[in-house]
C-alpha cells in the first residue's frame, strides 16, 4: 500500500511540472506592431510652437506712456507752429495720423516740442521725443532716419524731409513706414497736404517709400 502511494505522488509531481512548462515549443504573446505607412501615405506632424513676435521697443513705451512725444521744428513755421495756444501745420497733422495708427487718439495723447537744430539730435537719443518731424541730418550719430515724408519744392530743387527716431529700433522705423505708405494709398496724406501746404502756398508731393 505504501508502494502504490508513493507511486502515485510521484505521477502528480510530474504532472505538475510539464503544465508549467507549457508545450513545446510554445512563445511569449507578441505584442502588436504599429502598421507601416503605406507608400505615398505622410504621417501628421505636430503644428510648431507659436513664435511671438517682439514689439517695437519705443512703441511699447509710447502705448504704455499714453503719448507719443513729437519734435517739430521751431524754424519753419508752415509745417508746425503754435496758433491761439494749439499747434497746427502739416508736421502736426502728420504727427495725429501716426498717433492714430499707434492706437491713440490724435487730438489729446500727442504732446508737441518745438526744437532748434542743436537740441533735435539729442533730444531723439535721450528719449525726450519719440519722432523728430524734418530737420535730421544723414549719419548723425545714434538717429535713425525713416521716409521721406514729403518732398518739397520745385523739379530739380526738391528737398526730402525725413523723420527721425533713435537708432536700433528696426520695427518702429518698419512700422513708420508702413504708416506713411497707408496714409498716402488713402488719401490722407494728400488732404493734410491741401489744408496746410497747399494754403500756404507750398508745392508739396508724396514721397515714393520702398
């Protein structure tokens, strides 16, 4: 009796044993493959990081000061002067149109400084206007010039004026330009035009901006 027991037990042990083992030959499941692309067929890229694009230095700080500070020239009066206590002339309308285009209000949030030859220069570098209207001379040091603005005077005599900015500012001289640009496509330089200029008989035309 103690024979067949152990005989038995025997049996069962090996019993275990193979089903643990599994039958031969047999594999790990494999895990699905991911389908290769068929020809001609693209696979969907993710769309790129959103790029932000730096603003103008100065117009940053005008729009966060609330003014756009301009200089005009205290030596030519038909372009800017000072009329029962406001300034008129076609730099001041010139000077409402960028200021508009800059998101402020032309009549109230420009602030206007009559400069002489010696102070403009220093005047666009150290901050105390943002534009300078005419009076900048080319390769001045630390001045920047944008335009023309106007071209004055007859055929073979003309005279360019040109705003000035400080130097280094690339997106406020583009955006400059691109004010100027709209304002003679819609016709608003040319009214500004025939309510200074042209009144006081100066012989003024657009300037052709590149």
């Amino acid at each position: 009796m103690g024979s067949m027991r152990s005989g038995l037990l025997a049996v069962l042990s090996i019993g275990v044993l193979v089903s643990g083992c599994g039958a031969p030959g047999a594999s790990a499941p494999e895990r699905s493959a991911a389908p290769e692309p068929t020809p001609g067929s693209t696979r969907a890229l993710p769309p790129p990081d959103p790029v932000e694009l730096k603003e103008s230095p100065a117009i940053s700080e005008i729009r966060e000061r609330g003014k756009l500070l301009v200089g005009v020239r205290s030596d030519a009066p038909k372009f800017a002067r000072r009329e029962q206590g406001r300034y008129v002339g076609f730099d001041v309308e010139m000077a409402r149109i960028v200021a508009a285009e800059l998101g402020l209000n032309p009549r109230t949030q420009v602030t206007f400084r009559r400069l002489p030859p010696t102070l403009r220069a220093n005047a666009i570098r150290g901050g105390s206007v943002d534009i300078q209207f005419g009076g900048v001379d080319a390769g001045t040091s630390g001045v920047a010039r944008v335009g023309p603005y106007v071209v004055t005077g007859p055929p073979g005599e003309e005279n360019k004026l040109h705003l000035g900015v400080t130097s280094g500012d690339e997106r406020l001289r583009g955006k400059l330009r691109d004010i100027l640009r709209t304002a003679v496509d819609d016709g608003s330089w040319q009214r500004a035009r025939d309510s200074t200029l042209a009144a006081s008989g100066i012989r003024a035309r657009p300037p052709e901006l590149r």
